[in-house]
C-alpha cells in the first residue's frame, strides 16, 4: 500500500474518532479516573481508541498498533517492527476535561524508527494538521488545505514560547537564557503546541515531565516536514521502539533550523525508564 494511500486512512480514521469524541464533549455524558501513571482517561478517550483500532485494522492488516489506550506490548515483540501505527486517541485529556477545545486525535506512522506520516485532528476547532516525508505538512480548516511552514528567525526579535496553561514560568525560568526577550503563549495538547510551531506561530516548546512516544509521534513528523524539530533535553533525536519503555525524555520542540537554539535553552539530561 503507498504513502499516499495511508495517509487517506489515517486522515479518515482521525476524522472519524473525532466525531465521536466530540459527541462526548458536547453531552458531557463521560467518565473519568485516574491511571496508575497518573494521567487522566475518559470513557471518550476509549472510544476514540476503539474506532482507531477498528479503522486500521480493518484497512491495513498487516500494520501493527502501538496505542496509549491499549495494553502495552512487549519490546520482544514489537522490536523488529518495520513499521507500525502509533496512536494517541486524545491527546489532551485534561483540557477535554476543563472544556477548553485544545485536545486532539494523533496518528503516526513510525517506519524504521522515525515518523513518516502524522496526522493531527483537533475536532473542537474544525483543525486538521498533517504531513508525510517528502511530501510537507499541512493545515486544513476544513474550507481548505494549505501549507505550513516554521517562522524565519530575526535577530533581536522576541521570541514565542509556547507553554502549558499549568505550565510554571518559574520553572521556564530554570531553561531559558535569561538575555533573550520572550512572549509566552498558552495552549492545551502537547501536539497543538507544536502544530503552533510547525505553521510559525510559535518558535519554540520545552516539555519538562512525563510524555510517551505517542505523545510526539505525530507532530514531530509535522514539525519536521515543516523544517522545525523535536530533540531531547540534551538536544540529541528521540528515538522510536529502542526501548522496553516507550516514554519520552523531557525534550524540546525547535522552529527555524538555522537558528542555535542551545544558546537560548539550556540542555539538562532527563531520562524516563
């Protein structure tokens, strides 16, 4: 099956999970709980999860699933997966939860060890973000779809942060050189924070605290295609199925490529096992 032909599948699978996860979000009719990891999940995330799963199962057989929804599968198993499906049916519970529309549905397709294709579907704002490699990345507002890129840095301009609205400044404050002049911007999903990015509304994002690979699958495939990246903390790739743990390190997601960003984020080592 081509690239091309994924892409649709992803794209419809997406689009479909978020008409059912808004049907939740508009009733208010969900359950909540904690899970061990501390994380919230919603009945909404799980049904999300289960037309996903349903969708790619059904179009790509012979494509293996790797979701946050789903019982973890062992690194024996899955480390000599060519490709797979990388899935986050909600990512931004918690913002689904307090009602503020910054939560979306993530697929990746991970090939090799890196994303290849990643779609993005934000229901509550009528956004889809999207992109494959060699082929770009995208916005579609549902009137029409167009491409995005990162912003140009200038020098002496200030420059944009994207942060979490429960992000502390203070702890910013720890990372960032203090020389620079920065203007904060407050979005919900870590996925939407780098779209900001990857369309050059924001310059850059620091992740400080537990995320999993499906976290970042699809907007680093975004980012990229839209000539940003997604580092970790010590400004080295993330990587992809290496470990039997599938969390992420704290990272940073970077806009313009031609800027040195390490002199402006300090690195620090932060590994998650």
């Amino acid at each position: 099956m081509n690239q091309d032909k994924l892409l649709n599948i992803a794209l419809e699978s997406a689009k479909k999970a978020g008409v059912e996860v808004m049907k939740y979000y508009r009733q208010g009719n969900y359950t909540a709980e904690m899970k061990a990891d501390e994380s919230p999940v919603t009945s909404a995330d799980i049904a999300a999860n289960d037309i996903l799963m349903d969708q790619l199962k059904t179009l790509t057989p012979d494509i293996p699933i790797i979701s946050e929804e789903v019982g973890a599968v062992s690194f024996s198993e899955r480390k000599n997966w060519s490709r797979y499906w990388l899935l986050d049916p909600i990512d931004g519970t918690g913002e689904f939860i307090i009602g503020s529309g910054d939560f979306a549905v993530n697929i990746a397709l991970v090939e090799n060890g890196w994303p290849t294709l990643g779609v993005i579907h934000a229901p509550d704002h009528c956004l889809t973000y999207y992109g494959q490699k060699h082929l770009g990345a995208f916005k579609d507002n549902q009137a029409a779809s167009h491409a995005i890129k990162v912003a140009e840095y200038e020098e002496n301009r200030r420059i944009k942060v994207a942060i979490s609205r429960r992000q502390q400044l203070e702890l910013m404050g720890q990372y960032l050189n203090s020389d620079y002049d920065y203007d904060y911007i407050s979005l919900g999903s870590c996925s939407l924070k780098n779209c900001l990015i990857a369309e050059g509304g924001a310059d850059c994002y620091l992740r400080i605290g537990v995320t999993g690979e499906w976290d970042t699958g699809a907007s680093q495939c975004i980012l990229e295609q839209a000539g940003g990246d997604i580092l970790d903390s010590e400004f080295n790739p993330l990587t992809y199925n290496k470990r039997e743990s599938l969390l992420n390190p704290d990272f940073v997601s970077l806009g313009a490529r031609d800027f040195s960003w390490q002199k402006i984020i300090k690195a620090h080592r932060k590994v998650y096992e």
